[in-house]
C-alpha cells in the first residue's frame, strides 16, 4: 500500500482497514475504523482534508479530491463503486450507494440510504434526497430504497468490512 504524507499532512488510518498494495492515500485523509479500499483506488488529500467514515468501501478504481481549504466527507457504511470519482463533495451521508463509474461533483449532497446508479452523474451543488435512487446525466431520481433494497445492500456493505478485517490472512502474493 502507498501512504503519504504531504508536507505536514499525514493520514490517518483506523485499526482494522483494509488498503491494497496499488491503492493510494495521499495527504489530509482520515479513514474510520474497517474501511476497505480497493485495488487502484487514490484517495487524495494532498490540498483539501477527505473524511471517511467507519465501514465504508471504496471499491476499485476510485478517485477521490478535495479543493484546497476543502473538506470531502463520506458517511459510514458508504460504498463507493468501482470507478467512481468523488470530486470535493459536501457530503456522501451513512449508508449511501454510489454506483460504479459515478461522477459526483463539487459540493453535491447525497442522502442516506440514497443510491445512484452506474455512469450517473451528480453535478455541482446537486443534491440527491435521502433514501432516493437517482440515475442519468444529471442524475435524477426515479424512485426510492425500500426495506428489501436495504437489507440487500447491508449484505453487500457487510462483504467489503470483512473483506476489511481479513484480507490481509486471506490474500498471498504468488509472484
């Protein structure tokens, strides 16, 4: 794994994350305790402060930035899909889904328990409520989570924190 230090800004990383070896953590960013980041994911806090809270994933191939003097911040039990990029966000709030290859922008708002499905794209200062499902370019919302939706993705969320606590026993490098 790669963590930097930026001038006088170091991460700080909670007990039990995960960070894989491709993965970079660069600057101003605090991440809760069981974590996981992917494979290729950069989290980029070199001039802006980038806060992620306790069981979140950031899957894959993520990029994450915040504008100097800003701060990004990522609820708990956040999933941020493969490819996605969050760009100085205001806030990504508990339990929200953000689909793969997203785009959420500058000071963009996402709800709890709101999802946005794969390739949308969340614009500056756009706001998706809490609990709704929002799709497109600009993303907007065509329904809402229900209770089946939710226990089906704390199954998935519940994945990427195990993945978190025991990836270092599990994985082996073979060449």
């Amino acid at each position: 794994m790669a963590i930097f230090q930026y001038e006088d800004r170091v991460p700080l990383v909670s007990e039990h994350c995960y960070i894989a070896e491709s993965a970079e953590i660069i600057g101003d960013v605090r991440l809760g305790q069981g974590c996981y980041v992917g494979p290729g994911a950069i989290v980029r806090g070199d001039y802006g402060t980038i806060i992620i809270g306790e069981n979140s994933a950031v899957e894959e191939g993520v990029i994450m930035h915040a504008r100097r003097g800003e701060v990004c911040t990522v609820g708990n039990w956040v999933t941020l899909g493969h490819g996605a990029v969050i760009h100085n966000v205001l806030k990504i709030h508990d339990y929200a889904v953000i689909g793969m290859n997203s785009v959420v922008s500058d000071y963009a708002v996402v709800g709890e328990w709101a999802v946005t499905g794969e390739g949308s794209v969340v614009p500056n200062r756009h706001e998706i409520p809490a609990g709704a499902i929002a799709v497109g370019v600009p993303a907007h919302v065509i329904g809402h989570v229900d209770d089946a939706l939710r226990e089906k993705w704390m199954n998935s969320k519940r994945i990427y924190v195990d993945l978190a606590h025991n990836n270092r026993q599990r994985l082996r490098r073979i060449g």
